[in-house]
C-alpha cells in the first residue's frame, strides 16, 4: 500500500507542478538532490546556493537524532552511566 501512496503522491506533484508551470509560465528543470536517488523537478535557473539557503528540511532532520538522544537520556546513574528512561508522548502523558 505504501508504494501506491508514493506514487500516488508523486503522479499529484507532477500534475500540480505542471499546472503552475503552464499558468505561470517558468521552465522546470531535474534536479539531482541526492546523488544516486531519481531527480527532483525544480524551477529552471534557481541556482542550488539559494535554495540550499531557503530550505531547512535538511538541517531540521540531522538535528533530530540529537534532540530524541537529549530527550531519551534524562540522567545518570549512581556510576555515571546513562540510565535511560521511556520518552511518552504528549498523549500518554496527558492520559496519566
């Protein structure tokens, strides 16, 4: 099923982009974001420096890990070791 919602979600981008494109006018152009990985449609002659300084996304993701680790480890133990306590969610919380 997820592989359906994928493409499903892919075929919905294209076609919205398309639209935009053909109101508006603007060349589109493949993007590779990810070497390795299928290119990304993106606005002909935006150069990579502008949106790498408008998008966030990434940067939002590589914080993450470090934030869940800030969250997950609350305090040590007597010895100094990290004793690690089960994160809930603000639903389980509220619950309790």
């Amino acid at each position: 099923m997820y592989v359906h919602a994928v493409a499903a979600s892919a075929l919905y981008n294209e076609l919205g982009m398309a639209e935009v494109y053909e109101a508006l006018g603007p060349a589109s152009e493949p993007r590779t974001v990810t070497p390795g990985r299928r290119p990304v449609m993106g606005v002909a002659g935006v150069p990579h420096e502008l949106i790498r300084w408008t998008s966030r996304r990434s940067d939002q993701i590589a914080a993450c890990p470090a934030e869940l680790e800030d969250e997950y480890v609350t305090a040590v133990d007597d010895v100094g070791e990290p004793r690690f306590l089960p994160v809930l969610s603000e639903r389980a919380r509220i619950r309790s």
